[in-house]
C-alpha cells in the first residue's frame, strides 16, 4: 500500500502547516517490520524513508511524519498493545506510580488521579471513562513480546538504551501538558487517531523533562492527526501536546525513546576519569600535589593554566592510543539493557551448548550485540592501586521483568582477565572465526583456559 512521509522542516510562524513538506510514495513495501537485522528493523520502522536520509535530515534536527495507508500494518500495530490488554495485565499485580499512572491536563497543567497501592481493572476503567483520565502504562516491553522484540533490535542497532510508555486517552481529551522530553522520541499509532501539535524548542536537545506554558510556546509549528500505522519521529527537547478528538473513539499510541544521556558531554565525563587514572600512573606531573589552600581560596590563574596544560597532555595521550577506553557508560548499557529476544523458556541462552572448545578448535563470537569489552581498574574494596583489567560485560542473563524500571536492582553479568588477554579478546571480536591455538597468548593453557570460560558464559560458539 502506498505510504507518505513528510519533511517536518522549519514552520511558518504565522501558522501550522509547515513550509516545506517531502512527500515520498512507495509502491508496496512490507506490511509487517524486518528483524532479520537490527539495521533491518530500523530501516523498516521508519519505511519509506531511507537509513541514510534519516540521519541526515532529521535525527536530533528536525521531526519526521511518516502517514501510512497499510491496513495490515495498521493491524500489526494495533496487536503491539490495545486498552482490552489491561484486564489482563491488571490481573498480574500492576501497581499505581509503579507500572500505571493514571493523569489528565487540567488548565495547562498535568493532574494525577493515581490510587494507592495495586491497579484494578475495573477502577481503572471507570476512571478512564468518567474522568476521561489518560492512561500510562510504564514500559510495556516487559509483557508484551512483540514490543521487546522491537526494543531489543533497536538498542542494538543505538547502542542505547530504549524504553516505552503506552498512552490510553479517550475521546475528547488530553493526558499531558505541553512538554518536552530528553530523549530521541518515535511515536507509533496504535489504536484510533491522536491530534498533535509540536512547537520551536527553547532548549534544543535538551538534556531534561520540562512543561512549557501556552503562552510561552507560541503557535504550533506543526499540527496534523496520527492513525493507526502512522509514525511520527521528534528530537529532545521538541515541544509537545496531543489529545484524542472529541467524538472518535479512544486513542492509544506507543511512544519508543532513546539517547537519554548519551552525547558527547556525558561520554566525556565518562571516558576522561580513565584516562587521568592511567596518566597519573605514568606521570609524575599528575600526582605532583595542588598549591596549598586552593580548595580554600578558589582557582587561581596559574590553576587555570596547569590544568589546561593537563587537558592537553590528556588529548595527546587520548589521539595517540588505540586501548579500550574505560567506560562506565558501557557496564550501564549492558547490565540494563534487553536480553536477546528468544522464544521459549530462554534456558539455552543461559547454558553453553554443541562442542566443547579445544586448542584445535575453531570458534566464533556470538551475540556480540549483546557484549562489550572495557578496561578498567579492578575494584574488590582494597584501598591498594589496583591493575587495569579486561571487563566482558554482557546481557545473556538480565532480566526483561526489570527493563528500565529505574528503582529495580540490577547486577552485572560476565567475566574479567588480565590486560595481556586484551589482543586475544580483540582477535574473537573481530567476528571472523578464529583458531584458538592461533590466539595471542603466550601458553596453549591459557589460550584453552580464554575459549573454555567464554563458552561456558555462552559468548563463543565451536564452529
């Protein structure tokens, strides 16, 4: 079926329609998203519009409408999650400010109707239908499986994390005041039609949640009404409102976000507390002691100038090292990320299966979405300096229950080695396979002994 995307490029200010409109036809395409890759599923997710347009027209500059006329995917859509899912999940123990909220805009302003305690179905319904309240269910992925099959896909394919909220609003109202958000937002329309107004930003990629007033934002740049099937992209901090219109039925749309904090600032503050650890280890310089009483009576300009100097000292050692780079943002990804979608019980991705590896044997990484290598000090309580290690970190074991639930505890899963395993780990990552008598150690034991503990955490495979 033909589909429509359009260009939400800059507005005019005397109105809603936008000014530029790229209006692209498709004749046919697929009804239903493409897993066979994470590429696959993005390129899809946004059809007609092309990987490379995307990036570099719209994300983090600009929205994208994409209006579809495919009933069947209008109906796959619409399978995602429906407002009859809730009887059901209801009876799972849902809990309000946990897993639901139950909300409505009043005069500009955001009010919640929350109970205390577990949701009842039937509570919720009336509420719904008497108060008009805006349902907001938290992260649907971890019920429903064809959204954590998306979701999976799509944080391989950003390396971020992605979560969602669904939003269950009936006719002739509005959940949420105008706001913006601080991640990369796509929208999918599930069930029945959503009016959406989107405003200039005042703080483009923004780094918080904010409600902006009426009467600060203007007059929309752009206005127009999602359908079932219908996909709308937005950037952080792109000023926001919608509601279902009066006399249709309910509206229930899935909103898909990722990127929160992950720009170039965060990975700085990330990446540098490495990079001052290995110097000071090198570096007299580095462990020479401030001047006395500089807590005490600020930065001074010959403070400003040594650590200038520090800084640059820092960028030479940075631009002339290929070493994996100690990242916390890494171990978070990882220890709070999907496990691999599966169907089944998901005990094979928790027990190593086929041949069992030898110094003849040639293997294979597997599931290298779901891993990542980082070099850092060990931490095990002492107050001693403590050698750099290679960390494997990986998602095999997470559980999908807890997926971006914030309060719920998560622990990290994989295994540790000594800096002289680095190369040997480089040589499996590389994704080709590889020898193990061909691995850059130095004895036959511990190149037996790397292949051996990768594949009994399930990482490598004999081929």
């Amino acid at each position: 079926m033909p589909k429509k995307a359009k260009s939400m490029g800059p507005g005019k200010e005397e109105g809603p329609v936008p000014r530029k409109q790229l209006k692209v036809e498709a004749a046919g395409g697929p009804s239903f998203l493409n897993f066979d890759s994470p590429s696959d599923l993005f390129e899809s997710l946004i059809s007609p519009i092309k990987t490379e347009t995307f990036f570099k027209e719209f994300w983090e500059q600009k929205p994208l409408l994409v209006q579809r006329d495919d009933p069947a995917l209008a109906a796959y859509y619409q399978s995602l999650f429906k407002l009859s899912d809730l009887k059901s999940l209801c009876s799972r123990g849902m809990y309000y400010g946990r897993d639901i909220n139950v909300c409505r805009c009043v005069n500009g302003k955001k009010k919640v109707l929350n109970k205390d305690g577990k949701v009842h179905f039937l509570q919720l319904r009336k509420d719904f239908d008497q108060k008009r309240a805006t349902i907001q269910f938290h992260q649907p992925q971890r019920f429903k499986d064809d959204l954590w099959r998306i979701q999976e896909k799509l944080e391989c394919y950003f390396g971020s994390l992605v979560g969602s909220n669904v939003y269950i609003t009936p006719a002739g109202s509005q959940g949420l005041p105008p706001h913006y958000d601080d991640v990369e937002v796509f929208i999918l329309q599930l069930e029945g039609e959503k009016h959406w107004r989107l405003y200039h930003p005042t703080v483009p990629l923004a780094r918080d949640y904010s409600v902006e007033a009426e009467d600060r934002i203007g007059r929309p740049a752009h206005e127009f009404t999602l359908k079932p099937g219908d996909l709308l992209y937005f950037p952080r901090g792109t000023i926001h409102q919608a509601d279902t219109p009066p006399g249709l039925a309910h509206s229930t749309h899935v909103t898909i976000s990722t990127y929160q904090n992950n720009s170039w600032g965060d990975f700085l503050l990330d990446t540098i507390s490495g990079l001052v650890f290995d110097a000071a280890k090198e570096d007299l310089a580095f462990r020479a002691g401030i001047p006395r009483q500089l807590l005490l009576v600020g930065t001074t300009t010959a403070a400003v100038r040594r650590l200038s100097g520090f800084l640059r000292t820092l960028a030479d050692r940075l631009e002339g090292t290929n070493k994996l780079l100690s990242s916390d943002m890494k171990k978070d990804f990882v220890m709070n990320r999907l496990p691999p979608y599966y169907v089944g019980d998901g005990a094979e991705l928790a027990t190593p299966g086929g041949q069992l590896p030898g110094l003849d044997s040639v293997v294979k990484l597997q599931f290298k979405d779901h891993t990542v290598l980082t070099v850092k000090p060990e931490q095990d309580g002492s107050d001693e300096a403590q050698e750099n290690m290679v960390f494997v970190y990986h998602s095999l074991k997470n559980r999908r229950e807890t997926h971006m639930m914030g309060s719920e505890e998560t622990e990290s899963h994989g295994l540790r080695f000594p800096l002289s395993h680095v190369d040997a780990l480089k040589q499996i990552w590389n994704s080709s396979p590889v020898s193990v008598k061909d691995l850059k150690l130095p004895t036959d034991e511990q190149k037996e002994a790397l292949a051996l503990a990768l594949w009994t955490e399930c990482l490598i495979q004999v081929v």
